[in-house]
C-alpha cells in the first residue's frame, strides 16, 4: 500500500478516533456521538449489502430481515436464557446465515425485478413472523429490559463507549471486505456482475458464490442486530420492516454502489439527514428526503463517493477514449 | 503452465447423437463426430447452421434435448459449464464477453480463478497460503498477456481496448484457465487482414503448446490456412467432414454455401476465401 | 344467538376475497402496462391508488362535484400525476440501470406520499358508496353494493385493455416498444408518446382502483405502500404483462388472504400471500400465465 | 357542510403559516417575559403510523405553552416547548430524547404518543435521571415500579378501559364474548388485559382474531366472530380499522350481537366517517369527550370545557382524547416546575406525591406504587347516538 493511497485512510481514521472528543465540548452538536453509534450499526448492514449488491450486483431488500433476525436472537437468548451476550452474537450470527442459505439458493437464481420481490418478500414475511410470535418475541409491544452489553467485565454505558465498541466492529468488517474484493473471490464477483455468462464459463461457480455473499452480508446485518439491541435494549418489529430495508439499499446506492466507502459515507450522510437535519423542515421532512434520493438517483446515479472520487482521478490521469 | 496430460490418443470430445430443440426448432439433429487430440478442429457453415449452439452445447451454456457429450472420457451433456471448465475446457464467446470495468490484467486474473482454491475466509483473513496463490495469480496472468502480446495494456479497463485487442484478451482469459480443449467462436469477426493473420499465428502456437482448438469461424481464408480437420454444419447436421483440401472441392460444402442457382462446373469461388 | 340466519361463511369470506382481489388486479395492471411498454417496475403504482382516492375526496367534498364527476376528475388528476412522473423523471433516467430504475420509482412514491401528506393532513377520509343503500342480504351473505361497483370496474377494465392491446394498432404499437423500441421507432412508432401514453394509461387505472375502494376502506396519506406491494406479487403471480394473469392472481391472492384469515390465523393472512407469491417466484417466475420461452427472453 | 369542508382545505395551507408564524411568536415572547426560561421537552409521533394521535398533543402542547406565556410565564420565568417527532419510529425516539437529555439538557419531558416508543426509551429516563410522562397506555410503561421510579404515564391503562368495559358487560348479562384487535403496539396491550381480566369477570372469550394496521377488509374477522356464537364483539384498535369494524359489523348485520370498542375511538373523526353506522356502539371513554353531557357540578368539567373551547377556537378541529393526554402531561409538568423549578429530581418526587390533579382524563392520585394514578372511574361508559356521544345507561 503506497503512502500516497494510504493517507486518506489514515486521515479518516484519526478523526474517527477523535470524533466524540471533538464533539463534546460543543453543546449543539454534542449528542452526534449517539447519532453516529447508530450510524456505525447501520453500517455495518450496508457494507454487506455493498459487496452484495455493489460489486456482485445482486440487489437485496431483506437486510432488515437479517438486522431483525440477529437482534431478536441476542435479544431471546440473553434475556430468556440469560446466555453472556459474546456468545448470543454468534449464535445469532448462525442463525441468519442458515436462514440466508435457505433462502438464498432459490432467490438468487432470479435475476433483476424478481429477485427484488423475492426478497422483498421474505422480508416482510419476517417482520410479520416477528410480529406474530408474541410469546417469543413480544410481539408489536416490543421487548423490554434486554441485559446491555460488557467487555471485560466492564458494562459498556456510556456514548463514547458504545461509539468505540461499533465503530471497531466497522473497521473489522471494513478490512475483512475490502480483503475479499482484492482477491480471487472478489475479482469473481465483480466478473458474476459484469457478465454473468462468461464468469460461469471461466468456472467460476456462479450460483454458488451469489449465495455466499448472500449470507455474508446476512452475517454482518446480523451482527449488526445484536449491536443494536444491546444499545437500545428494547425491541419493536417496525424497527426491522421494509422500509429499513430500502433505506439500507438508498444508503448504499446514495453513497456509491460501487466503493466501500460509498457503503460507509453514504449511511453517515443518510443518518444524519433522516435523524438530524431534516427537523428543520418539519411535515416538509418526508418531502425533502424523497427529494434528496430522486436527485442522486437522477444526477448522481453512480453515488456521490464514487462521483466524488471520478472527479479526482479524472484530474489525475486521463482515460484512453473508449472504444465502442 | 502445463495442459493436463491425458493418458492416451482417444479423441478429446466425442458427440453422440447431439439432438437440440427450441420450441419447435431443432437446431441440432443427431450429430456424431469425434475431435482427436492436439489438432486445429475448424467447425463452418452458413448463419443458422447450429455452430454457436453446437459450441454452446459442448461448453455446458445449453443442455441438448438429446445425445451424449464426453470430453476427456467423462460425460459433460448434463454438466454446468463451471464445472467443464474445471475439467480442463475453455472458450470466448461471438460477441466479446469480457469484464469491461475490471482492467485488462484483472480480466485473465479471472480466467486463474478454476486453477486456484483460496475460499472466502483465507481471501477475508489474507492468509499465508492466500497471499502465495494471489502473487503466482499475478504472474501467470501476466506471463499469459505476454504470450498474446498484451502486456502493455495491463492495467487499462478492459472496456477500452479497441475491438481487435478485446478479442485477443479473450483468448488470454481463456488461456489462463489451463485448457486441454480452448473453443474460440468466430474470433476473426471485426479483424482487419492484419490482425486475423497475426490470430492465425496465435492459434498454431497455442497449438505446439498442446492444446487442442475447436474454431467455429467464417473467414473462409484463415479456415483453409490452419485447420487440421474441418467439419461443416449444415441446418443442424453435419454435411461433410475431412482435411481443408477435400473440404475445398466437396460440391455439396459449396453447394450449400451457394445456394441452388450455382452449378458445379462455374469452378469453386470458395477456392480464394471471396465468401 | 345460532348463525341460522346466516348463510355459509365460506361465502362471506368468499366475498370479502374477491373484493379486496380485484383492487390488487387493478394495482397488478397497472405495474404490467408499465411494464408492457419500458419493462420498468414502477414502485410508485401503490401511491397512484391513494392519491385516485385522496383526490376524488377532495372533488366530492372540496369542490362539491357530484360522486361520478369527481371519479373521472380524480382519474384525470392521477393522470396528469402519471405524466408528470414520466416527464420530468423516467425521461432523464434513459440509462438508468434496473436497479437504479427501482430506487427512482421508490423514491418518486415518497415524494407523492409526503405530498399528499402536506395536502391532504394524516387523518383518513371517506367517500360515499357510488350507490348508496346498505348491505343487502344475499342468501345470508351480506353483500355490499360498492364491492358490486369495485367488481364492475375491474371487469369492464379488464375487457378494455385486452382489446386495446390485442386488437387495436395503438395497443399493438405500445408493445411493439416494449420488444424492441428501436425497432419500434424504425417502423415509425413515436416510442416517446408511447411511453408517455403507457405512463398515464397505468395512473389512470391506479385511480380508479383508489376511488372504488375508498368507500368501503377509507384512504390515508401511507395507503399506498401496502396495496402497491400485494398489486406487484398479484402482477408477478400472473406472469409480468399478462393482463388476464393479473385479474386471475389479483382475485387469488385476495380469496387466500381472506380465507386465511378466516380458518388459519387472521394474524398470518399477509404472509400466506407473501409465501404464495415466492413459491411462484421461485417455481414458477413466469407467472401462472406468463409463457416460459417470454419469460426467458426478457432482458433484465 | 360543502363549505365547511372548502374551508378547511384551503385552511390547512392557512394553519400551515399559522404554524410558521406560532413559531416564531414563541421566541420573542419568551424573552418578553424575562428570567430564565423553563424548558420541557417533548416528543410525539407527528408522522408515521400514529400520526393521528401525534398531531392532537402537539397541537394542545403548542397552544398551553402560549396561554401561559401569553400570563407571563411561570414565576416570571417564559416557558419553552422543544418538541421533535420521532415518526412513530422506536430508533428516531430514542435518538429524540438522547437530543432533548444532552443537547437541549430539558428537567422534564413528556410523551412519547405510543406505547411501543415510551418503552423504548424509560431505561434512558433511568439511566439519565429525567423524569417522563408518557401519552401511552401500556402498564408496562410504570411497571415494576423498582425499574421505573422517573417515569410516569397520564393515560388511563388498558386494565382501567377493560374493567369498565367488563362491569358494564357483566351488568347487561353478557358473558360470551368475540374480540378482534389490531397488530400494533395498541392492540396488543389491549388484547393481553382482555384475556387477562376476563376470568376475574367470569367472562369467556369465543373467538381471538387480529388484524393489521393497515389492513382495508375486516369482514373474515367479523364473519368468524358472527359465528362463534358470541354475545357481543369487542375491537381494540385506532385509527381507521377502528371505523372499518363498525361498518364491517353493520354491513354483516350483526346489530344483535352488540359492538364494544375501544377508547382509541374515543374521537369525533372516527364518528363522523362512520356515520349512522355507528349508531349504538359502546366504549367507555374518558371525561374529556363528554364534557357537555357532565353534571354542572363535575370537578373536571370546568377544565374540560376550557380546553375544549380554546382547542376548537384555535384548530376548528374537533378534540381528540389523545389531545387530552397531552394537556394532563403539560399541566403536570407546568405544576411541577411551579412548586420546585427545573430540578429533575424535585419534579419526580413533586410528580409521584401529587394528589387529586383534576386533568382530562381523571383525576390523578400518584403515589410511589402508582406512577399511573387513575382507576376504572375516572371513565364513562358511552354510546353513539345520532352521530354523537351519550352517557349509556
């Protein structure tokens, strides 16, 4: 890794690190801290849904199917059976991954507006299980008094804390994915998604691989679940409906399908403006908000990072003209 | 880089009564015919006459209605075409199926991917042995660019090459993939006089490599220069079957080619590539 | 109090099924003339059935046109609706990827439904029956008059688009730009109008699936999302563009919902028709209707 | 009726900039009155699913924070009202009140509007020392009481609405009973205290069907029900599944088997689009929407009345009962503020030990054991006559 791409990772890196100390003092912005905890859960989802639907091309709307799966099972086994959350996780982790298989391997053999649905589908089928199972779940009126979550013993309360313990998560996955796509694996799936044919035809196993990054992203969605149920500590099934899973898609799409950091700059951004800046605009905010997606998917259809990062290249180095 | 070594002379592919059908088409009756090992197999005939459908049937893309396919001894009819490609068959597509995003070198690093094993873990977690197999990926694909002339492009997007360039990549994604059998699909299509001549040099070496070459193909010209055996397809069959010059003068070949209104003694156009 | 009185339930449920069945054929046909013609799957057909309903409120109350003008009034404002969403978005979009297309169409539809958040509040409103009269007593089933009406309308639409696209040029040429618009435009089809047309025709239908069922279930601002989900999985169950596959899923989807509901767990009765529609995905992606080999040639 | 209806179309833009200028009222005024100004925080579901409850309080919390400015303020000190809507969405509330506790740094808050979000943010009551009053009904709110000392809830809980319903049933001789509730936080609380309560009754329940929010046929629910042999139907649901049941049930001719709803139809709205078909359906309801039919002599009556005219006068809206929860939870935050200022821990302990508070929905008798303060008489049992409330015999 030369220095010259480096830098702009260490740069993000060391302001993450310093995010919560900056924001304290000032008390407008201070509580960004939560905002961001949030944002680093949620980032979690579309990184997977990055490598899913980014470079392996293959579009999901049930990753909020998964986040659910993963929250309940941590959320049922540490406060049912009272299991130590670091082992729920997992669990959990299994759990949407077998349901990922199961569904998976039929799914993916559709293409286009049928695997939309397909998953679409499924994923309200779950939000209606989640809904129904009131014995397990809670039902609509949600689950309550879920135990948080300890590192070492120590109960991991306060913001910054928190903030730390999801955004360590993030880099895990961050560098574990971005070490897939540089790899033979990767390069398979960005081949899957360029021309599907020829891949299947250099024996790649197509199907196979689709599944895999399928359960993939169902395992960090998952993760991502448990995350979020130790933070909040409470549950409701409309947290994990479909319209957190396209706002998980619009995350990803908005912020560039086709870069990791798209996945992750475009979930902060969306974050902040669903949560955070919108308020202003009151019973205008559901107006802006479909405005705002309209305009990037009208102007800026490759995302705003990737459109971003054209931008610098293109002052870098010019492309030789294109042949067909 | 070694082609898998098979045991004895037996014919690399055997079709046995490969019967296609689409709907109420039939686009394959019922073809027999061997392809011995090691040779320049040439396959021509009109448009429509079933080669992309026939080469679409060897290489797993479709499943024929009917008929046995066996390459390398093992029956291949009812396979995926990931795993024949595993078993040691390549080839490129009629309309250039390439990876346009991805760079020319990133391109043939795919072609590696059925010859190396590192799963999802190892690629995640950059193991030891990962890392070994990600650099010998790097230098065979560039060893494979180097073979076809394409060294200099390494690290262009595929997309960019000009037409003839992109055909010749093909060959070299193909090519990495270790093949005992590579089907090229009308690879000349869209080449200029120049570039089909340095093709045709391409494939003879391809050949002294030891890898037998199925070449589905119009220009008459590169055909009739570096076939060993030619075989012509006719409305789904076989018409005929033999060596260039026998091809060359067999009436019905020409017959079929031009149609009713020629007669045998206006001499053999075919002879001087005008078609 | 013994149910003598009353006929079969199976009857009642029967009913009810088909009711709230032929609202997803209608919502199924507006998704497949769309698709007909740009192979687009406008996530937004949901919030064209919402604002048919919201805006015939608005002529019968506001404006105090009698119930049948404000019917048309209301599918002529959909309309308009319908071109302002092919014009102004669908056009700019000419490149715009499957998936890209999927997330504009999202994104469209949350813009009318804060639209019509902002103009019609969040309460929801009412229209009368187009007949007026209660329930009337059939064999001893209940039988309400504007289920008769929303019947009638899916019927008479129905019979409508299949001529139009079977017999008439028009309707021949709209598809013709679906196959192959450059082809179209070869032989003189104005793609464009065709589109434009395609765009309208299907927010005229979404309307008048909005101001018949408004009557009997009321219409709010957040209507739209559900009956534009259950329109899609009637519209894939019956094979994507087949017009009678949609009015046949539609009313399918309806009776297992309703049926459901009434002998398994009125809990679940959504999921039955989820699970219905992925086995269709899964087994059957052409739809019950679609033909196999159409299926396989369309392009995604 | 054309006109009034014409009116309020074109007065929504109107109340819009109404809104706007309201807004912008507030702040001057605030400094008019000098001092320190007392802040309450306040977070209601505006938009989402329970949109229709949401709007109401904001509406009764914005107008009684400018009545009291308008006074002067408490002690001297201008009362500001920082109010967000959390879209009837658990993560956007919790993320609303972590605002109001850090940032906005407010003694006391009040709301969230449904049951599901109160829960999802009491631990962050505890945790953070604040005390909150919910607009929501679930006893799971205040209770087990240990886990819940800082959070307090105005509206009367589904055991309350249940008891009464259950009274009056076992009065007229019904024992036999089909209920049918909705799938969202509401119903669910509801049906849980439905099964719960009816043994204590001797009440039996023949049929249990649910239904969605969002649903547009409930007739497979009350043909079921029609057929259990049941002796009257209970629907525990809001918002428009609420005025489907009733027309549901008149168009299957069930007016033998009586109709129980709710006190989520507890409002004019729901009346008005049920029209006639609503004619003789019970629900025990709240103070705030009889006000009129009360005897002179009623303590609340005269708090009821006032509120009810200055709603009216401001919004040309019917009140709502949901509007009711937020004027107990903003006059007990107001009283709280009055006896001890914006000390957190004051106001709880203020809060728990406040008696015979008359506010819309009873009178409030807290205690640390009862952070709910109401029981089952501070509701009516109603019945719809010709489009309107009456006290049922």
């Amino acid at each position: 890794m030369n220095l010259r791409k480096f830098a702009p990772v260490a740069a993000f890196v060391a302001f993450m690190a310093a995010f919560p100390w900056m924001v304290a003092p000032f008390d407008a912005i201070s509580h960004y801290t939560d905002v961001m905890v949030f944002a680093g859960i949620f980032c979690l989802v579309t990184i997977g849904l990055s490598l899913l639907m980014g470079f392996a091309g293959q579009i999901s709307l049930a990753q909020a199917a998964f986040f659910g799966i993963g929250a309940y099972a941590s959320a049922i086994l540490t406060g049912r059976f009272g299991w130590n959350p670091w082992a729920a996780m997992p669990a959990g982790a299994a759990a949407a991954a077998a349901v990922a298989w199961i569904v998976g391997v039929p799914a993916l053999r559709l293409k286009g507006h049928y695997l939309a649905m397909a998953t679409l589908g499924f994923g309200v089928i779950v939000h209606i299980v989640l809904n129904e199972e009131v014995e397990w779940t809670g039902g609509p009126s949600g689950m309550v008094d879920i135990p948080g979550l300890s590192v070492a013993g120590v109960r991991v309360l306060s913001e910054t804390a928190w903030y730390y313990l999801v955004w360590t998560f993030v880099a895990a996955a961050l560098i574990f994915s971005y070490h897939v796509l540089h790899s033979r694996v990767g390069r398979a799936l960005r081949a899957i998604h360029e021309a599907e044919k020829a891949a299947e035809a250099m024996g790649v196993p197509v199907a196979s691989y689709k599944v895999q990054v399928f359960v993939y992203s169902a395992v960090l969605a998952s993760l991502a679940g448990s995350l979020y149920t130790h933070y909040v500590t409470f549950l409701t099934p409309s947290s994990f409906d479909l319209m957190w899973s396209v706002r998980f898609v619009l995350m990803v799409v908005v912020g560039g399908m086709q870069s990791l950091w798209g996945a992750v700059l475009g979930t902060v951004f969306l974050t902040f403006v669903g949560n955070e800046w919108l308020h202003v605009f009151a019973d205008f905010e559901v107006l802006v908000y479909g405005g705002i997606l309209l305009a990037v998917a009208l102007l800026v259809p490759q995302g705003l990072v990737v459109w971003m990062q054209e931008k610098l290249s293109r002052r870098r180095e010019t492309l030789l003209p294109r042949s067909e | 880089m070694t082609s898998p070594r098979f045991s004895s002379s037996d014919p690399i592919l055997i079709l046995q009564d490969v019967h296609m059908q689409f709907g109420g088409v039939t686009a394959l009756k019922g073809i027999r015919y061997q392809v011995p090992r090691g040779i320049v197999q040439s396959i021509i005939g009109p448009n429509g006459a079933g080669k992309t459908t026939l080469l679409n049937c060897i290489s797993g893309v479709l499943h024929p209605t009917e008929g046995r396919i066996s390459f390398l001894g093992r029956r291949v009819e009812r396979e995926p075409p990931h795993r024949i490609a595993a078993l040691g068959m390549s080839r490129t597509f009629q309309h250039v199926a390439l990876f346009p995003q991805m760079s020319v070198l990133e391109n043939v690093m795919v072609g590696r991917h059925v010859r190396t094993r590192s799963g999802f873990w190892a690629a995640g977690l950059r193991t030891r042995s990962m890392r070994r197999e990600e650099a010998a990926i790097g230098r065979d694909a560039r060893a494979w660019l180097d073979f076809v002339g394409l060294a200099d492009a390494a690290h262009l997007p595929a997309g960019a090459l000009p037409l003839g360039k992109q055909k010749i990549l093909e060959i070299a994604r193909a090519l990495a993939t270790d093949p005992a059998l590579l089907l090229l699909d009308e690879p000349a299509g869209g080449l200029n006089t120049r570039e089909t001549e340095e093709l045709g040099e391409l494939i003879g070496r391809i050949k002294e490599r030891g890898t037998t070459v199925i070449l589905v193909e119009h220009d008459m010209n590169l055909v009739m220069t570096i076939s060993d055996r030619i075989l012509v397809l006719y409305y789904g069959q076989p018409l005929a079957s033999g060596v260039p010059d026998e091809i060359k003068e067999n009436p019905e070949v020409i017959q079929a080619y031009l149609g009713d209104e020629w007669t045998p003694d206006e001499g053999a156009p075919i002879m001087n590539g005008q078609l | 109090m013994e149910s003598a009185g009353f006929g079969a339930a199976w009857l009642q449920y029967a009913l009810g099924g088909i009711t709230i069945g032929a609202i997803y054929a209608l919502v199924a046909i507006g998704y497949n003339i769309i698709y007909n013609v740009t192979e687009i799957i406008n996530f937004a057909q949901g919030e064209f059935v919402m604002l048919g309903g919201l805006f015939a409120v608005f002529f019968y109350e506001a404006c105090g046109l009698p119930i049948l003008a404000a019917f048309l009034a209301a599918v002529a404002a959909v309309a308009l609706t319908g071109l302002v969403l092919e014009r102004y978005v669908i056009r700019n979009a000419r490149q715009a990827t499957v998936l890209s297309m999927i997330i504009i169409t999202i994104a469209f539809s949350i813009l009318l439904k804060g639209g019509a958040m902002l103009a019609w509040g969040k309460d929801p409103y009412r229209l009368p029956p187009f007949t007026g009269g209660g329930s009337i007593l059939w064999n001893g089933v209940a039988v309400q008059p504007q289920a008769l009406w929303v019947l009638g309308v899916s019927g008479i639409i129905v019979v409508c688009l299949t001529l139009f696209f079977r017999r008439s040029v028009y309707g021949k040429a709209m598809l013709a730009c679906a196959d192959n618009p450059a082809a179209a435009r070869l032989v003189g089809i104005p793609v464009r109008t065709m589109i434009f047309l395609s765009f309208m025709l299907s927010a005229a239908i979404g309307a008048a699936a909005g101001v018949s069922i408004t009557p009997i279930t009321l219409m709010e601002y957040d209507r739209g999302a559900l009956l534009g989900l259950k329109g899609f999985g009637a519209a894939v169950l019956g094979g994507l563009g087949q017009f009678f596959g949609a009015l046949v899923a539609g009313l399918l989807l309806g009776l297992a919902e309703s049926f459901c509901a009434g002998y398994v767990s009125s809990g679940y009765k959504d999921a039955v028709a989820l699970v219905l529609l992925l086995l269709a995905l899964f087994f059957k992606p052409e739809g019950l209707f679609g033909s196999k080999e159409a299926a396989g040639l369309k392009r995604f | 009726m054309v006109g009034g209806r014409l009116a309020q179309c074109v007065g929504r833009w109107s109340r819009i900039v109404l809104w706007v200028c309201v807004l912008a009222l507030m702040v001057p005024a605030g400094v008019l009155a000098g001092g320190e100004p007392y802040k309450i925080g306040a977070v209601f579901s505006v938009t989402g699913g329970a949109s229709f409850l949401g709007e109401p309080e904001k509406r009764t919390a914005e107008m009684i924070v400018e009545q009291v400015n308008a006074q002067g303020g408490i002690n001297g000190h201008p009362v500001e009202l920082i109010l967000y809507d959390d879209e009837t969405d658990a993560t956007k509330c919790n993320l609303a009140v972590k605002k109001l506790i850090k940032r906005d740094k407010v003694p006391v808050i009040i709301g969230p509007t449904t049951s599901g979000n109160s829960l999802a943010v009491v631990g962050l009551a505890e945790d953070f020392k604040i005390p909150l009053i919910s607009c929501a009904a679930s006893y799971k709110i205040v209770e087990p009481v240990e886990s819940r000392r800082w959070v307090f809830k105005v509206a009367g809980s589904d055991k309350h609405v249940v008891g009464k319903m259950y009274d009056y049933m076992k009065a007229k001789g019904i024992s036999r009973i089909g209920i049918m509730t909705v799938s969202d936080g509401f119903g669910a609380s509801g049906r849980e205290e439905l099964l719960r309560l009816a043994q204590e009754y001797g009440i039996t329940v023949v049929a249990d069907e649910r239904y969605g929010p969002k649903d547009t046929d409930l007739t497979a629910q009350l043909t079921k029900i029609r057929e259990s042999g049941a002796q009257a139907v209970v629907n525990w649901s809001v918002g428009p599944t609420a005025v489907l049941a009733v027309k549901g049930w008149r168009d299957l001719k069930m007016e033998g088997m009586p109709l129980f709803q709710s006190h989520g139809f507890g409002s004019k709205k729901y009346l008005e689009l049920s029209g006639d078909a609503a004619e003789g359906v019970l629900l025990p309801l709240a103070r705030v929407n009889v006000g009129p039919l009360l005897p002179d002599d009623h303590p609340q009556k005269k708090v009821i009345m006032e509120y009810k005219q200055a709603y009216e006068a401001k919004y040309q809206e019917p009140i709502s009962s949901f509007g009711g929860h937020a004027w107990d939870s903003m006059h007990l935050a107001l009283a709280a503020l009055k006896a001890v200022g914006p000390d957190p821990a004051k106001i709880r302990d203020f809060l728990e030990n406040t008696k015979n508070f008359v506010g819309q929905h009873g009178i409030f008798n807290f205690s640390p054991q009862d952070h709910n303060g109401l029981s089952k008489d501070d509701l009516e049992m109603v019945v719809v006559k010709k489009g309107d409330w009456a006290l049922a015999q």
